[in-house]
C-alpha cells in the first residue's frame, strides 16, 4: 500500500511503498528569460544554485531512494536555451549521485535527452504507475491503461493563491481533488483522487495576478465542473475549497 506524505512548508511530497520517493514538478530551470520579461528581477546566476539546494536539504532530511521529477525540468519548449545547456546538466550532476532520479516528461521538456546524463530514467509523458497511483505531468490525458488507478499526482498547473487582502497573495499552494472516476476514465466507477503539486521553481508564478496564466490540462478540463476539493498552503493549512477552485485551475 502506498503512503502519501506532503513536506511541511516545502512543495514536494513523499510516496512511500516498497521504495521512498521524493516528488517534486516544474522546475522551470532557464526561467530568467521569461521571468525578466513579468519585469521582475532576479539575482543574476543565483536561481539553479538555489534550486539544487532546496532539492538537497530536502533529499538529506528525508533520505528518498528515488527522486520522481514530474515534468517541465526546461522552461523553453521547442528548443534549449543557452542557459539551459549549461544549468540543467550540472542540475543532475549534483543531484543524481545521491539517489536514482526518474523524470517523466512535461510539456517543456522538449529535447531534454541531450541534456541529462545516461543513467537518469525518462519514462512516457503518459506517466508511471506505482500501486494505485498515476504520476504524470498532466499535460496529457491519461491512457485508458492506467484505469486502475484511484490517485493521480500531477503538477503542470503551478498553483498560486491570489488575495490582495491575504497575507497569502502569490502563495503557492497544494490542490487536493475529488472527482468521480468517470470523468477521466469512462466506463469505471469510484471516486478520483487528484493532488496538484506546486511548482518547485519559487520565482516562476510569484508574480501578480495580471502576470499569471492558468495552464490547461485535460484531466482538469474533465474535471473541474463536478469535483469537491481543499485548497492548502505549503504548510498543509486548509485555506479553501471547490468554490474557489475556478480562480485557481
């Protein structure tokens, strides 16, 4: 039986079964370009370094025998930048030999086989099953294959809470869903489990409203009509439900 555990104050979760795995999604590493055009600023050459700490700290205090990256390691989508040649190599380099690292592919990660080394594992974009659960980017809808399932552990929206009157506005935040099975697998009954993860990447949506463009996802699409859900901080603070959830996905 799997067993699912989110990081206090940290968006990434732990999926235990036979093996402890660290999942993380939306690196965005390469952002800068995209971020500088939101007019914001970031500490020139400081954001991989800061990323592959956090993963660090994290992999030391939970000690995962796999880190699950679930898609949108680049930040470009046709192509691979000039800092993505250089930062997204070295990202694996300090990360890898500490744990077995899988990646299933996001919408970005195009090309990304150049780019990392041979012994990391790239799966289908379609996702990959552990027990009940379908880990996937979520850009893509999920094979009829993958029926079985009860949970589906995504990450591409890159949830971000806004309030002006919050101290929470521009929070990352956890999606946590309940949808009637049918809805991504016809013809089955029960009832779906949906976690969207936040993106791992602190800069990517941190920005105002006015900057931030909801990602489309199929599973979502199907979903989001007829769903009960809980809206959470990184900590695990319930802060909402499904009547907030049009503004959110």
């Amino acid at each position: 039986m799997v067993t699912t555990r989110i990081i206090d104050s940290e968006p990434a979760l732990i999926l235990e079964e036979k093996r402890k795995n660290l999942v993380i999604s939306d690196l965005h590493i390469g952002f800068e370009d995209k971020f500088s055009s939101n007019k914001n600023t970031v500490k020139k050459n400081s954001s991989i370094n800061e990323i592959i700490s956090n993963v660090t700290k994290i992999i030391k205090k939970e000690n995962p025998e796999t880190l699950i990256l679930l898609g949108d390691v680049k930040s470009s989508i046709q192509s691979i930048t000039d800092l993505e040649w250089k930062d997204i190599p070295y990202f694996f380099e300090e990360i890898k030999n500490s744990l077995e690292v899988i990646l299933v592919p996001g919408n970005h990660d195009s090309h990304i086989d150049r780019l990392i080394p041979n012994d990391v594992t790239v799966i289908s974009s379609k996702g990959m099953i552990l027990d009940d659960v379908l880990l996937t980017h979520g850009h893509t809808m999920p094979s009829k294959n993958y029926s079985s399932v009860n949970n589906i552990i995504m990450g591409h929206i890159h949830p971000v809470y806004f309030d002006k009157n919050s101290l929470l506005n521009g929070e990352r935040i956890w999606i946590s869903i309940k949808s009637d099975k049918s809805k991504i697998f016809p013809d089955t009954k029960g009832n779906l489990n949906i976690t969207i993860v936040p993106s791992f990447n602190p800069y990517f949506y941190a920005t105002e409203k006015k900057y931030y463009k909801k990602s489309i996802s199929p599973i979502v699409e199907k979903i989001k009509d007829s769903t009960t859900a809980k809206i959470l901080t990184l900590d695990g603070t319930i802060i909402g439900n499904e009547s907030i959830l049009k503004d959110l996905i």
